[in-house]
C-alpha cells in the first residue's frame, strides 16, 4: 500500500493493465522466419485496387486513429483522422484504428482494398498465421466479420518508417472532437511527408 499518493481512477489501472499486457505481448511476439519482403519505398496498388495505410497513436485515456486510402495513379482519395475516447495500449490502439479503417474503407464506396499496418501482431492475427493475442482477438474477429462484406481484401505489413503519413493523421486526433475526413485533398499536416514520399518513389 502506498500511503500519500493520489487514489488512482480505475480507468487510469485498466489502461496502465492493457499498457503493460500489450508491452508483454510485443516483446513475445517471434514473427515467422518466411516473410514477404519489406521495403520503406511505398508502392501503389494495381487497378482495381485501393491501399490503406493504417497507424494509430495513445493519448491519456484515449487513442487517435489515422487512415489514408490511395488509388494505383498513387493520388490520395479520402484519408481521416478520428479521436476515440478509449482508454486502450498500444496493441489494442493498433487493432482499432485497423477497424476504423475497415469501416471507412466501406463507407468510401471502397470495395477491393489492400490493407497496411506497421503492426506485425495485428498483420499476422489478420492474415491467420498466428491466434490473436487476448487483448485484440474480439477486434480481429469483429474485423473479419466486416471484411466477408468487401469484393476483396489483403493485408501488407509496412515499415514504421513507410507508414508516417498514417501516423501523423492518428497524432492529429487528439486536438479534434471526433474525426475529420478529407475527400480527393491532401491533408495540409502530411503534405511535406507525401512530397518527400513522392521523390523517393521517382528516384532511380
């Protein structure tokens, strides 16, 4: 027992509990030794399909997500960032921002979508290489359930460094109500990354 602290709120332990369960969960976490190869260089799907690059970001006592959708001419479509007042660790965030993404995708009129995380638990709970982790298994199967909706679905694994943009627009979801979505414009906040990104992606 601590005498003198502050009494702490029971959202406050749950989060601290989730924190530390996810913290545990990704420092287990062995990935299979056969991958898909994994380049920083982002790279646009092919017609008919969309990509969406996923991230999210924690706050005290809740989360932001971020989502971008392209096309194959590698022009940003509609992107969102949403402000969730969930008290969920890092794990879990990843796992919703994930379902955001799913949804949206669906409300975009999207329907052959390839999906991209930086999340290798969440990308191989998706993919059915390994069982979901206790804390995000009733949002992966809530996630496959909306997915049998969609003409065709795949799920990439990105690198954090290729994924910036995502994880800026989940960032930015802290400062907002609920959620901001921008249709065929680019996202002010982002736009020196997609610059950048641009030039990456023409150099030889």
């Amino acid at each position: 027992m601590r005498v003198g602290q502050p009494r702490q709120m029971g959202s406050q332990i749950l989060r601290k509990a989730r924190g530390i369960l996810s913290e545990f969960q990704l420092a287990h976490h062995c990935p299979l030794q056969h991958r898909e190869a994994m380049d920083s260089r982002w790279v646009p799907p092919s017609p008919p399909w969309y990509k969406i690059n996923v991230d999210a970001a924690v706050f005290n006592n809740s989360v932001g997500g971020g989502a971008l959708i392209w096309d194959h001419d590698r022009s940003l479509v509609p992107a969102m960032s949403k402000h969730l007042p969930l008290p969920l660790g890092p794990l879990e965030a990843k796992g919703k921002a994930m379902d955001e993404a799913v949804s949206f995708a669906w409300d975009m009129r999207i329907r052959d979508v390839i999906f991209e995380t930086d999340s290798q638990i969440v990308f191989d709970a998706l993919s059915g290489t390994i069982t979901p982790p206790i804390a995000i298994a009733n949002l992966i199967v809530g996630i496959q359930h909306k997915l049998h909706s969609f003409r065709s679905t795949r799920f990439l694994h990105e690198l954090r460094s290729g994924n910036k943009p995502a994880h800026t627009l989940a960032k930015y979801a802290k400062g907002i109500n609920n959620f901001v979505t921008w249709i065929e414009k680019n996202p002010s906040i982002i736009e020196s990354l997609m610059i950048q990104d641009a030039m990456y992606f023409s150099s030889p």
